[in-house]
C-alpha cells in the first residue's frame, strides 16, 4: 500500500544519492563546459574518469556515503556523535558504506583533517572555526531531519553538533539546521512558498545573519546571479533556487548544472549541488515520482531505500497513528 510519508522519507535519501551520481562526472568543469555538454545530452547516468579510474554510471561519492554512515547510526545508535565519527574514519580508511566497499572517494579537505584526528572532546565544539565553513557537513546531515521529524528544538541541537564533529563552524552547523528544518516541514505539507518564511518563525532570533539573507530572497522573481562555490552557503542557496524554481525533480537537478548568469569558473561541487537540491527535491516530491530511470541506475538502491524505510519506522512523528 501506497504510504505519501513514507515515500517522502525514501524520496529523500534515494533523491540525495541520484543527484550526487548525476553530478560526480562534472565536478571541476567550467560552467560554460557543462552548458555545451547538456544543449546535446539528456539528464542521465553515466561513466565517468579520474585520473585512470573509470567509475561506472550510477557510483556516488562522499556525499552519499557520508550520509549513509550518518542513518546507519541513527537507525543503530540512535544519537550518538562518536559513533558517526568513527563510521566516517571507516568510510575514509576502509571504504565503508561506498559503492563498492573498497575505497573512500571526494573526501574534501577539511574532512580529513578532521578524520585523522580522535574524536573530539564535545565541550570544546563552540562552532569558531571559520575555516571549516565547506559543505561536507551540510551534504550529510539529511537523515537527522528525517528521523527528528517536527521536533525542531532536537533538529537544532543535533544538526549543529553533528555538523561540529567535523566542520566546527556555526555558519556550516547552521545551514545543517536550516536544510533539515526544510525538509521536516515539506514532510508536513508546507508549500514551497511559506517553507523559507516558516524557517525564519522558528529560529529567526538565533539564524546567523548570513542565512537570514539566504532564506530573504525571492528565489521566484530573481535570476541565480550568486557566488557558486563549495561554501556551505553558497551550496545552500543553489540547492534552494533549483528546488523553489523548478516544478520536478528531474528539473531541480538540471537547474544545478545550469547556473547561466554566473561567471564561467571551473572546479564546481555540482555533485553536492545536486546531491543537497536532489534530497529536497525528492523529499517534495516523493521517490515515485522520481523517474524510474534514476532510480533503478544508482548503485546500491536496496541500501538506500532500506535506510529510509528505517528512518521513517524509528520516527516519533506525529503521522505514524494516522497512516499506519
């Protein structure tokens, strides 16, 4: 039987893992590369090289395996931020949870420091560090709004303190916060239009101000004229245009690769680009309505999905007596 939250929670993770598969073959090109590839091309899996690597359509990178570390914890451990961190040194030493089991991929720099270090002592992450502002904590953080589902003061506290294991900054702990709370409320049913401002209703007072302007902007009536970097905020900001502007999933993905009015820079993150606009939009509009080209196409589907389901049973929400 047909579950609509259900189908929200596996759209979500399994929409995270095609945008990242989608966008891992253009990471570093120019955007003027990416625009001639798609004026001939279909949005589809495929091959892809690094150095003398061949990767097969469907492989994902960090993106992807970090968040699977992050459920398979939650669902196993609950809480539990050593228990993360040491899933992520796994994945960085021993490919756990990658797509093969053999190798960790994408891993960015501020990542690996932190993994080649023990585990941090908690009372010492205040979120000061400007230098881990990068988005591998926010391309991760998903299955915490899932499974924190309308518990906002938990999505809060959670998201900043599992952003800080790695990325001790607040503006990278922050957008977690953010990109969580929207993906608990598109679970509730809030439109696209009210989604941004209601956000700013729950945590407007404690936002930092440089997410305030994020969440400001009229997504609908502006063209992306934006900086596109692998900051946290940037990051952010081109998964929520792709996502507000676009009417399906297919359509938000290819609106990450299509950025036409900024400047023609090369080294772009499109697979975190797309892996965080493909977890919104998937969450929005549910993994059936995702095309089912995409989803048969992604290595290790029946993990992913797994994962999901295990989310949606652990969640405390409130629409557990109403659906089941």
């Amino acid at each position: 039987m047909f579950h609509p939250i259900r189908d929200k929670y596996k759209g979500c993770l399994v929409g995270l893992a095609i945008g990242d598969a989608l966008g891992a073959p253009f990471e570093f090109w120019r955007q003027s590369k990416i625009r001639d590839y798609f004026a001939s091309h279909d949005l589809e899996m495929v091959d892809f090289q690094r150095g003398e690597i061949v990767f097969p359509a469907g492989f994902y990178t960090d993106d992807t395996s970090m968040m699977l570390c992050l459920a398979s914890s939650l669902v196993e451990n609950g809480f539990d931020p050593k228990d993360q961190f040491l899933r992520y040194q796994k994945w960085l030493s021993e490919g756990y949870m990658t797509p093969f089991g053999d190798r960790s991929y994408g891993a960015g720099q501020q990542t690996i420091k932190a993994l080649m270090h023990d585990f941090p002592n908690l009372e010492t992450l205040t979120g000061e560090n400007y230098r881990a502002g990068g988005n591998g904590s926010l391309m991760r953080c998903a299955p915490i709004g899932l499974l924190y589902q309308r518990n906002y003061n938990e999505i809060r506290d959670k998201s900043l303190l599992s952003s800080y294991i790695t990325h001790n900054y607040s503006i990278a702990g922050w957008t977690c916060v953010v990109f969580n709370t929207i993906l608990s409320l598109i679970i509730d049913g809030v439109s696209k239009t009210w989604t941004l401002d209601a956000v700013m209703d729950k945590f407007g007072d404690q936002i930092p101000q440089e997410l305030i302007d994020v969440l400001s902007i009229d997504y609908l009536k502006v063209d992306f004229q934006y900086p596109v970097s692998g900051y946290c905020v940037d990051t952010l900001r081109i998964a929520l245009w792709a996502w507000i502007t676009s009417e399906n999933y297919a359509d938000t993905i290819m609106k990450c690769f299509s950025l036409d009015n900024v400047i023609d820079t090369e080294g772009n993150d499109t697979d975190t680009f797309a892996a965080v606009a493909g977890a919104l939009a998937g969450c929005y509009y549910g993994y059936e309505q995702i095309p089912i080209g995409l989803t048969n196409e992604i290595l290790n589907h029946q993990i992913i999905y797994s994962l999901a389901n295990e989310l949606f049973e652990d969640s405390d929400s409130w629409f557990h007596d109403r659906y089941i």
